[in-house]
C-alpha cells in the first residue's frame, strides 16, 4: 500500500527541489524552468504534483503568473538546504575519488562530515583543484602522522593542542556536550556534577581521536581522571546511535547531535563547572602555506568557519 511518505518521496526528487529553489530565486516559474531547461508545462506538472503529495498549496497561480505561497517559500528554503547538500556530496565524493596526480587532504571524522564538504563546494568552479584532490577521514592523531610523513598535504585535527613541528592554523570553533538517551538517568537531571561524570564510562571512539582527547584534558586540568570506556566505537555515527540506543553517555560535537536534540532523541546533560570547547585546526609541514592548492583550501575554509 503507498502511503503518504511513498508520494512525498517520489514527487521531490531533486530536479523538482531544485525547480522550487530556482522559483524561490527568479520569482518566476517560467524562468526557474527555462534555467533548468524545462517548459513551462513540464514545470508546472512537477510543481503539481509536490503540491497533491505534500498537500500543500506552494504557488498561488493567477493571470499574471505564478508566485511561492507563504508555505512554498518555507518549502522552498527547505528544498534550498537539501539540493545544497547534494551538491556538497557530489563535490565531496568526486575529492574522495581523486584525481591522476591526486593532494591528499587528511581530516578527521567531524571537519570530514560537517566542514569539508562546504569547503569543497566553495572551489568546485576550480576544476584545476578539485579533479586532483583526494580525502582520508581517520582520527586526528592519523591526520598529524600522514601530515608529518609528506602522505597528506594538509590536514585538519580536533585535537586540543597543535602538534610540534608542524603549522597549525585554527580554521573554526566547535563545543563537544554530553548527550543521553530520553530514558537515561541523566535525561531527568540535566545537569550532574564533574566527579559522577568522570567516574561513569561512557561510550567514546578510540584512543587518538580529538573528541576523546580534549575530553581527558579537560578532566585531567579540573583534577580528574576519565574511567575506562564502557565501548570504544570507530565512528561518531556509530556513538551516536548507540546513545540513542540506551547504551550509555559519550560526549559528541554540538554540531553532530543537534539535530537529534532538537528531535528530543538525544538529551544534552550539562557537567557542573566543566565545558568542553575546542579548536579544529587545519595542519601542515612549514612554507606548505605557499603550494597554491593549499592556500586556496585555506582560504575557503576562513570564508566558511561556521556549519
């Protein structure tokens, strides 16, 4: 039996998201179509058709023209952020493939899935960069010795200090926060004090990640020792789902949790007295500033610091 989310799937593919985005931005069916090299009929009917699967009146038409309704516009910016990303992917995938003579950028896991992309997609009109580039994702500790041995150009780290003998230039700012499941003791409290934290093992990836280490250097300056873990896991992903599993606590990138906080999957848990701030931080060997690939990816990174 279709259901409503069968029809919804079906009706905003892409092109249709990128129709609504185009409309959104020339204030003109006819226009938006041409742009995609649609008539204005086909643009239409695609049009229709999200609206009967959405159940929702996205252009007010009239003699004049068409325009976005008030709930086409709020679509419309919605449809803007998904086919964004799916450009971020193509871009970002294309990198991961590489090139003939490919630069290899060694990043860690978070920079890798929330930052990298977007400062991918800033260079795409670079087909001189972007056909040659190729991507690691390993934890920081991997991105500092594949720097140091000349097998990536450039790397970026979430480490809590910069490692010798290499430049380290902070490219964004990011705050790790403790996160439970809604069932978790610590759901209902909300807040809980610095010593029950350390001493309760949580789930974390393993040794060499940043998150990780800024964590114990966080503990280690407030007198504390973190106790072993309760499960080392290879991903945030991974962590993140069994969290909301109910497996235990572990403390995750802002940015990686919460769209699940939002979604009251996940519980943020404040640690009396502590914070978890910290760095990310692009890394290479000195004078490498002066390649031209990898002042151009340091330079799209100062132009995006933010997700």
């Amino acid at each position: 039996m279709q259901t409503q989310a069968d029809l919804v799937a079906r009706s905003a593919d892409l092109v249709t998201l990128q129709l609504l985005t185009a409309i959104a931005r020339t204030g003109s069916i006819t226009a938006a179509g041409a742009q995609l090299g649609m008539t204005q009929q086909g643009a239409s009917a695609r049009v229709r058709m999200l609206e009967e699967a959405l159940e929702l009146p996205l252009l007010a038409r009239g003699r004049r023209g068409s325009s976005l309704t008030t709930e086409g516009s709020t679509v419309a910016m919605w449809a803007a952020q998904v086919t964004e990303a799916a450009d971020r992917f193509v871009v970002a995938a294309e990198a991961i493939r590489g090139g003939a003579e490919p630069f290899t950028i060694a990043s860690s896991m978070t920079i890798s899935e929330f930052f990298l992309p977007r400062w991918l997609l800033s260079l795409r009109e670079r087909a001189d960069i972007i056909g040659q580039l190729s991507v690691t994702s390993v934890n920081s500790d991997r991105v500092v010795e594949l720097v140091r041995a000349g097998e990536a150009r450039i790397g970026f780290i979430e480490s809590p200090a910069p490692p010798s003998g290499l430049t380290a230039l902070t490219v964004a700012r990011d705050e790790l926060v403790v996160v439970v499941a809604p069932r978790h003791r610590w759901a209902r409290l909300r807040e809980i004090g610095p010593t029950e934290f350390a001493r309760t093992p949580s789930l974390v990836r393993e040794r060499g990640s940043g998150a990780r280490l800024a964590v114990e250097e966080v503990l280690s300056r407030a007198g504390l020792t973190a106790a072993e873990p309760l499960v080392e896991l290879p991903t945030n992903s991974a962590v993140r789902s069994a969290v909301a599993d109910g497996v235990g606590a572990a403390v995750l990138s802002v940015i990686n949790v919460r769209d699940d906080v939002a979604a009251g999957r996940l519980v943020r848990v404040r640690v009396r007295g502590l914070r978890f701030p910290r760095e990310l931080r692009a890394v290479y060997r000195p004078g490498a500033e002066r390649d031209g690939v990898v002042s151009a990816i340091l330079s799209a990174a100062a132009r995006h610091p933010e997700v």
